[in-house]
C-alpha cells in the first residue's frame, strides 16, 4: 500500500463523478489512494510541483485522472484550515467545478 502523505478530510463526490466512475467500474478508493499517496495524474510539472509544495504550507491539493473512457476526473483536497486540518476532499468532473 502506497504511503499517505495528508489527510483527506471528509470526502464527498458529485453526482456526475459517482456516474463516471460506475460506468468506467472504477472507484473512489481507486483515485482517492492515488492522490493521498502523491501521484498526481495528468497535470502540468508546474502544477505538480505546486501540490509538492502543498504538502508542505498547508494549500490546496489537486489530481487529475483520465478514466477508461478517456473522461477526466479531478480529486480536490481544501487547504489547511485554522485548526491545521484539511476539512474535505472533493471527487469532480471539470464541469462540475
């Protein structure tokens, strides 16, 4: 099992990633563990650096992942709040957001 490197919080998704992720057969734990463990999917090295840095000053988390489909998914973790926890992770579709 890979290594957690934060907390996800309380996770939620929305419906229309619930929709994709059954059609595709894949699930939340799936891309939720990709995203704590630090694999990032398909973005930029500049934004990949940015969750890097995010792990160290408390920011915003961001993944991106293509399904077998080819639809994007994004996983979105909250930056840390004034009690030094992130409150929530978000699983999306980019329209969603």
């Amino acid at each position: 099992m890979a290594t957690q490197r934060f907390e996800l919080g309380q996770v939620v998704a929305t419906p229309g990633a619930i929709e994709a992720m059954n059609k595709n057969r894949m699930t939340p734990a799936y891309f939720l563990g990709l995203h704590q463990s630090g694999e990032w999917g398909v973005l930029s090295d500049a934004d990949k650096r940015a969750n890097d840095a995010a792990l160290k000053d408390g920011s915003r988390i961001m993944s991106a992942y293509i399904m077998h489909d080819k639809e994007k998914l994004w996983v979105i973790t909250e930056a840390v709040g004034d009690d030094d926890k992130r409150a929530s992770t978000c699983l999306l579709l980019p329209d969603e957001y």
